[in-house]
C-alpha cells in the first residue's frame, strides 16, 4: 500500500471518527436542552394555575364584599373646577 493510501485512510477514519463523537455530543446537548424546556413548561404551567387560583380568590372575595357593600356602576367624575390646581387665581 502507498503512502498517499494510507494517508488518505487515515484521514477518513479521523473524519468520521471526529463527526461521530460530534454528533453524539450535538445529540446530548440537544437532549439537555428539551429537558429544561419540560421545566420551563412545568412552572409555566404552574404559574398560570397560581394566577388562576388569586383569580378565583379575588373573584370569591369581590363577591363577598358586594354582599356587605353594593357596588354602584357609575363613572367616575372629573373634579369640580374650584379644585383644580393647573388654573390661575
């Protein structure tokens, strides 16, 4: 066998010897990353089912102080003119 052969083999071997090891290392990585995107889906989740409950609790408790005290549906007014500090005496 040649030397050019042999040399050409052996650069092959290292070739694909080098892109196995790259992609086993690509694959775990890329593993590492989706399971820290299940994380992030689990305390999404989790927050989102917190906001719902103060929700819920707000809600119970609004409904609870309407009871005590009705809530009148009317706009708030502006201001009399006699309180307004932006005009000149």
């Amino acid at each position: 066998m040649s030397t050019a052969s042999k040399v050409s083999i052996g650069l092959a071997s290292l070739f694909c010897v080098g892109m196995i090891a790259f992609v086993h290392q690509s694959q775990g990585s890329e593993k590492q990353n989706m399971q820290l995107g299940i994380e992030k889906d689990r305390e999404r989740k989790q927050r989102r089912q917190e906001r719902i409950n103060d929700f819920n609790r707000q809600k119970q408790l609004y409904s609870t102080y309407v009871v005590d005290q009705p809530v009148q549906a009317q706009p708030i007014s502006a201001p009399p003119d006699d309180l307004d500090e932006n005009k000149a005496a």
